[in-house]
C-alpha cells in the first residue's frame, strides 16, 4: 500500500499545469493546422483504411503490424485538418507525461525542468516531414508506456518482475518490432546502474536477442528486419540525426543521473532553467522547426490538393506567390492554365523552364506521379490510357483509395462492371469514400445512365479508332487523338503548347492552318507569337502581309527585334530590357528560359 501511494506521490499527484505548457501546446496545434496542414499530410500520404476484417488480419501476420493499423486509422483523419492538428497535439502531450513519469521517477528534480520537453521537441521536429508516418512514434510511445508498467513492479522480487518484462517485451515486440530494443535497454538500465542486479540486466539482453530471433522462425522476416523494423527511420529528417536523438535520449539520461552529471548541472541552473524554460522550450521549437520544415514540399503538396479538388484558380495564385522549380507543380500549374482558359494566353507568366516536360511530366516522373497522369487524360477525354495509368498507381501505393476512386469509374464508362463493383465495395468500407461510392453505385445497374451524365460528356467520342500508346512520346499521342477529333479542345491546346515548346513551328504552322485557326477573326496572344517567328524565319520580305497576326502582335515583334540591334545584336546585353517589356512573350521564352539556356546550350 505504502509502495503504491508512493508512485501515485511521484508520477500523478504534480503540482498543477503549468500555464506556460498550455500555451505550448496551443502553439503547436496553431502551427500544425495553419502552417503544416494535415489535409497535406494527407495528400503525401494517402493513408488507406478499410473497416473490413481481410484488411485488418494483413496487420497481423508480421511483428509491428499493429502500430501500423494504429498508424493508419489515426492518419486517415488527416483529411479534416483541425482534427489531424489535434491527433498530432495530442502526441506531443502523450509524449510530455511519458516524459514526466519517467524522469520524474529517477530523478524528481527534473518533472518541471525543460528535460521532459526535449523529446516533445524532437517529436514535433519529425512531424514537420511530411513523408513521417505515425507507425514509430505509436511503437516509441508503447516502448516508453510498457516501460513505465515495468517501473510499478519495481519494489515485486525478481521471480516476478523478470517474468513480467518477458511478457510485456513479446507483447511490446509483437506492436512494436525493433522498438523492442528501446524498453529492454531501459529495462536494462535500471536493473544494472539503479539496482546493481548484474544478473538480470544480463537476462535482459539475452531475451532482446532471443525474440527476434525466434521471430525469424515464425514470421517471414530478414535479420535485419527482426530486430530494427520500425526502429530505422526511413526517410530523410533534418537535422537528420534527430530521430536517433529521439530513441537514445531517455537511454543516455538514465546514464547521466546514475553518473551525477545532472545533479551538477540542477545545481548550477537550477534558477536559471526555472525562470528560462518556457522561452528555451520555445527557442529550440522554433529552432528545430526552421531547420526542418521544407517549404519545397509544402508547395508541391499544395498544388497538388489544390488539383486534385479541383481548384484551379487557387493553383496560380499560389504559385505566382510561391514560384517553384518542380516539375510536379509546373505540370499542374499548367493544367489549371487550360482548365481556366489561360494557357494560350499567359502560358509563359509562369517560367516554362521544364519545356515540354512541363506539359507531360518526364518519362521518370510519369511513373512516381501516375495517378497525377491518370487525372490528365481523364479531362482530355482519353479513357483507356487514363485507366492505363491509373493500374500504374496500382503498382506503387497498394490499396490507394484514390486509385480505387478512378479505377472504378473508368471501368464503368468501359463496360467492366465486375472490376467497378469491387471498387466500389473497397470504397464503401472506408469512412472518408463511402459517400462517393454510393454516388456512383447505381450507374452499375443503369450503364445508359453513365452515358447521359454531364460529368463524362467530355469523355464521348473522343478516340474513334484504335491507336499504339507511345508512352515515351505524349507529344505523339497528341497528334493522334487531334488527328481523330480536332475538337478535343485540351488535345489541341496542349499540342500546340508542345510545338511552341519544342520549337517546331513548321508543325505548329501546319496545325494552324488545317484546324481553321486562321479563318477565325480572334488568335490567341501567343499563338501569334509564334507565327511572328515562324514567318519571320520564312518569309521576312513582306511582314505587313504576314496573316493571322494583328497589327498590334506585328509591333511588339518589331519593337522587340529593334531592341537586340540597338545592342548590337548581342540579346544577353538587352536582356533586362527584353524581359522588362516582353517577360512573359514567347519572343523572350525562346531566347532565355528555355531549357536549352538553362542547361548552357546554344539555342538558334
């Protein structure tokens, strides 16, 4: 009884909160919503849960299943954000009464002292990555719970409490994998540097070495991943040692107060960390977050929820406040070009340092962004090589619902209603898709119904014959379904951008001409500018007679020529001038910001 009200003493009965923590945590959860964002955590995750029993029994044949199921169910409500800052809030505070107990419990002095906000800080360092899953703090945090049981047993004999760790270091193993490792040197450490049983501490590390290897041969593991799954980090943190911090700090502050180097230094600080740990806790916060939050990420995570919702405008003015070079975001900075009926004419507003990879995405890229490549030839209208990407996302991130969401429409409008019932039985057992799916479900049972939605009109009569998908070469497809349907206006567009982009303006001409263009009495802005140097290049003796330009387009190309030979011909000498009255022409894209300038190369 005594022993019990004295844990109770140490761990629960603190004095109140202080207000300083409150603010903190505030603070933290402001930062997460405004600034992180989960519904772009989400975005970078795409984390698939599924209420079904199939999906959950997948977590249980393998050490550290279970932290991931955790992981996953927590991640899914990224999607509503203020509910994803709080789930992460509620990590760090988790993590500051874990802290508490544990450092309260070997050394008192330390309950209130910035010690316990250090591993908040770490943890809150590694939220800043977007690519950090849930899975090993959910394990670190169980590690550190597991251990803090094994601390209340600490006055029971040894024939109990080592039977004890034994239990709870399967069970720990069986959630947690290699955070094993982190509650038996704990365990470890308190046995041989608090209590001087030698023996035990030994048993300790004998049974660390034991499970896993046991689990080698009842589970289909590797070395490797039988004693550290989980336990390595397996993205790129900045500062990138701070996961390590994370799993050896409590470990290396059990070996400071058994040493005394912490009872010299509460000496010394003792009223200087009283009075300055708020503003430390926040120094290094704030510290620790400048170092790690990539705002690179944060952009091309935007672009890209901003995409795939739909919200086009938003998408340009984001990136003319926040440019990027990524090519993620230049492909979708120009989708929402044409999809707000601008990319004809402020095509080159937004540098097109990518050229033609800007409009397609690179064959490597393609890839990694398929689903991102599935939505673009889905509003092109191009069905089966929508649905071809689409099984190219498949491949890379099983279960994705966003996968399941295009898979199934595509395989209704094609008729494969077997394939899109089972979509849509995965999506009907998710919590964030289950609406969708019954959107849709009755288009099933009523094909015709399919046909008549005004949401796939844009689909009909796209592709009237069959034709060979190069998939190192859009450009090519391009021409195909122009070819097929010169009134696939987004195929048109873009294959116009591309032969502006690529410099072939003999096609670009050609194309001009054969769609009717030149009969009409309005042509895009740009479209002029690239005939000017087109016919500039081939018939320069008469540009007053020069068809399809206004005479307004004929100036600003004149003024712009006039403009190199007053500097003598030499265009990098008038550049500041040029981009001053020209920036965003397809005069001034031709000679600075293409991709062959770029990379150093002569461009005619």
């Amino acid at each position: 009884m005594f022993e019990k009200k004295l844990f109770k003493k140490k761990y629960i009965s603190a004095s109140a909160v202080p207000l300083w923590h409150i603010l903190y945590f505030t603070g933290c959860y402001v930062f997460i919503l405004v600034k992180l964002d989960p519904a772009l955590l989400y975005e970078c995750q795409t984390p698939p849960f599924y209420w079904d029993k199939i999906f959950f029994n997948n977590f249980l044949i393998f050490p550290g299943g279970l932290a991931e199921y955790l992981s996953i169910l927590l991640s899914q409500f990224y999607y509503y954000p203020w509910i994803g800052a709080f789930i992460l809030t509620l990590f760090l505070v988790l993590t500051l009464v874990l802290s508490r107990i544990i450092l309260g419990h070997f050394f008192p002095r330390s309950k209130n002292s910035i010690l316990t906000f250090i591993p908040v800080i770490l943890l809150f360092i590694m939220f800043t990555l977007y690519e950090h899953r849930l899975t090993s703090t959910i394990a670190w945090l169980f590690s550190l719970f597991f251990f803090i049981l094994y601390l209340k047993l600490e006055a029971r004999p040894v024939l109990v409490r080592f039977p004890a760790f034994l239990v709870l270091a399967l069970i720990l193993y069986y959630i947690g994998a290699g955070f094993l490792l982190i509650f038996a040197v704990l365990v470890c450490l308190s046995e041989l540097l608090f209590r001087r049983r030698i023996y035990f501490g030994l048993g300790c590390i004998v049974i660390l070495l034991l499970i896993p290897y046991i689990a080698r041969h009842i589970f289909i593991l590797t070395v490797k991943s039988s004693f550290f799954y989980l336990l390595l980090p397996m993205y790129d943190y900045r500062p990138f040692f701070t996961p390590y911090m994370l799993c050896l700090y409590f470990p290396l502050v059990l070996i400071s107060i058994r040493l005394g180097l912490l009872d010299r230094v509460f000496s010394i600080f003792v009223r200087l960390q009283k009075n300055w740990a708020p503003g430390l806790a926040l120094l290094l916060t704030c510290s620790g977050v400048l170092v790690s939050f990539d705002s690179g990420m944060h952009t091309i995570l935007k672009v890209d929820d901003y995409a795939r919702h739909g919200q086009w405008e938003k998408i340009l003015q984001f990136t003319e406040k926040h440019p990027s070079d990524d090519v993620l975001v230049a492909f979708l900075t120009n989708r929402a070009l044409y999809h707000t009926g601008r990319l004809t004419s402020d095509l080159f507003v937004w540098p097109q340092k990518w050229g033609v990879d800007g409009l397609y995405l690179p064959q490597e890229a393609r890839r990694f962004f398929s689903l991102q490549v599935s939505d673009f030839y889905w509003d092109m209208g191009f069905l089966n090589e929508s649905h071809h990407w689409a099984q190219e996302d498949h491949t890379n991130f099983f279960y994705n619902p966003r996968y399941l969401q295009r898979m199934a429409l595509t395989s209704i409008l094609k008729g494969n209603t077997g394939l899109a019932q089972m979509c849509l039985n995965a999506l009907g057992k998710t919590v964030l898709y289950r609406k969708w799916a019954q959107k849709y479900r009755h288009l099933l049972k009523d094909p015709q119904a399919a046909k008549n939605n005004e949401e796939f009109s844009h689909l009909e009569k796209t592709v009237h014959e069959d034709f060979i998908v190069n998939p190192l070469l859009p450009g090519q497809d391009m021409e195909f379904l122009v070819a097929q349907n010169i009134k696939n206006k987004m195929a048109f567009e873009y294959l116009m951008c591309d032969y502006m982009l690529s410099f072939r303006l003999g096609k670009f001409f050609d194309l001009f001409h054969s769609s009717g263009y030149s009969r009409n009495s309005y042509v895009p802005r740009l479209y002029q500018e690239a005939l000017a140097v087109y016919l500039y290049n081939t018939r320069p003796e008469n540009p007053s007679d020069w068809k399809g330009l206004e005479k307004r387009t004929i100036a600003d190309f004149n003024s712009f020529m006039n403009i190199i030979k007053q500097h003598n011909g030499d265009a990098l000498e008038a550049r500041d001038l040029l981009e001053e009255k020209f920036g965003h022409s397809y005069w001034y894209y031709s000679l600075f910001n293409n991709p062959a300038v770029q990379e150093g190369r002569p461009q005619n």
